[in-house]
C-alpha cells in the first residue's frame, strides 16, 4: 500500500491478501506500472462508500479515468461476478455451513434513479416510485447471491424470471426458496419446472398454503395483532438495508443496470470480505 493517509473504506492488509488472488494479476508484459491493483480497488471501493462522481476521485488515489476503466472492463470481464460468488462460498465455510446454499430467499426494492440517462427506467404503480428495482436473491444468512437490476415498471414476477433464469446448475445444492405474496401462483410452477426448487410463500402470518381464503387469512391477522417479524423474509429484507448503507447505492446513480448490478455484488463482496477476514484473525 501507498504512504498515503488511509480511507475508511481502504482495504486493510488482511483482505487484500484474501482479495489479491482472484483479482486479475499484471500482464507480465506490463511496464511502466504507475497503480497497483490494490489501489484499483481501494478507488472504487470510496466511490461506492461516498458516492463522488468518478471525476471527483481524491487526487492521492489512482486517477479518475483509470479507476472507472477497471470497474468497467471487470464488469464486462464478469470479475465482480466471480469475486462475489468465490467470496459467498468462503463466507459460508467461515459461518461453519456447507459452501453450498440449500435454500434462498427473494425480494425485490424499487428505488429512485438520478438525472442521468440510460435503459430500463419505469414506474411502479405500488410504491409511487419512479426509477428502477432491485430483484435480490440471499441465502439463509443474507448473503448476496445473485442479483438483477430491471426497471421499477416490471413486476416481482417478471423480474424474478429475469434473475432465476440464468441460474440453472449453479447451485447444486438448492432446494428451497421462500418469498412473499408476489411470488405465489404461476412463478411457483416455473421455478420448479426450470429449477427443481420448492417455493414457500410467507405473508403476514407466516407460511400458509395456497388453499386458504383471502377472507380467512386477513382474519387470522386481525386476531393476531401488533408487529410481528415474518419468517425468513426478514433475512433479505435486513439484506436490501444493508445495500443502501452504501452511499452510491441509497439511489441508482448509474446509467446502466449492469453497473448498479455490478456496484450491488461489490458492496456485497466487501462485506463478506470484512467477515472473512475478521474470522482468520
């Protein structure tokens, strides 16, 4: 590392040496190296902690224009994939499970876009929020497992065929996925159908089967009364709050989807990163 004064949101010497080999190494034919590949990453690493603009990345970081070019060729490389998906696996060893999630859980977050132009903008009717919305996919601790970024006018249901889609065979293990009421009817057959995964829906009083009237269970409800926290929906719900703790992520600010996508597994991977790391020491 540098002789620079450290950022909060620096990487310490312990996660970049679990970082460092699934990052893309130098070309050995490289010369005239002018920034490590640690402080790549420690650049983009403040924009996503305090939401600057790329071109107002702090002087005694890599310049502006070579931090936002690694952020966007490892996007395209698939690298923020690999590194979020290598670190779930560790994650999860470190917690003492198998490095293969079982079961899942799905939600969904509309959020309000900035100014700036770019695809797959929209309304959502429900919440009154125009921009776009976040399909997540945890497991059973809150971990990132996939995510897809689509606009806020497509429903849970299309948004959740968008992001389950692709998983086919990437999670051997999986057999369970619990969601809320958006995900009931004909996503439960096509998840089983494309998936092999089982589908729970919890509402307000928690797993109910789809037999129950909608009069019987809004008077279960009353009967029961007070704020009760739901089943396993309360995971990925805690999950989506920590994403907007990150300050590039408390509104989508990118043009496009896949950088917010890209932005989402980054902040995931740093928090896992800094569990990793603290459960070696």
């Amino acid at each position: 590392m540098s002789n620079r004064k450290a950022y909060p949101s620096d990487l310490t010497d312990k996660e970049w040496e679990i970082l460092e080999p699934l990052v893309p190494a130098l070309s050995p034919l490289a010369v005239n190296v002018k920034y490590t590949r640690r402080e790549i990453i420690n650049g983009i690493l403040y924009v996503l902690r305090s939401s600057c603009p790329w071109r107002l990345v702090p002087h005694d970081l890599p310049a502006w224009g070579a931090v936002y070019y690694y952020f966007r060729k490892w996007r395209k490389d698939g690298i923020w994939d690999q590194i979020q998906k290598s670190l779930l696996k560790r994650v999860r060893e470190a917690e003492g499970r198998n490095e293969e999630p079982s079961a899942a859980v799905i939600d969904s977050q509309s959020i309000k876009t900035s100014a700036v132009r770019g695809p797959e903008k929209g309304f959502d009717m429900g919440k009154k929020i125009w921009g776009r919305k976040r399909h997540v996919l945890v497991d059973t601790q809150g971990n990132l497992m996939e995510v897809k970024v689509t606009a806020a006018s497509d429903s849970d249901l299309a948004g959740a065929k968008k992001m389950l889609e692709p998983l086919s065979g990437q999670f051997p293990r999986m057999s369970r996925l619990w969601g809320d009421s958006h995900y009931r009817g004909t996503l439960i057959e096509w998840v089983k159908e494309q998936l092999g995964w089982n589908v729970e829906v919890v509402q307000g009083l928690g797993t109910v089967p789809d037999t129950m009237t909608l009069a019987s269970k809004s008077e279960q409800k009353r009967s029961k009364g007070g704020f009760k926290l739901l089943p396993r929906r309360w995971v990925v719900e805690r999950s989506i709050a920590w994403i907007t703790r990150w300050r590039r992520l408390c509104r989508d600010h990118e043009g496009l989807p896949e950088s917010s996508e890209a932005f989402i597994k980054l902040s995931a991977s740093r928090r896992m990163l800094s569990h990793i790391a603290s459960a070696a020491a």
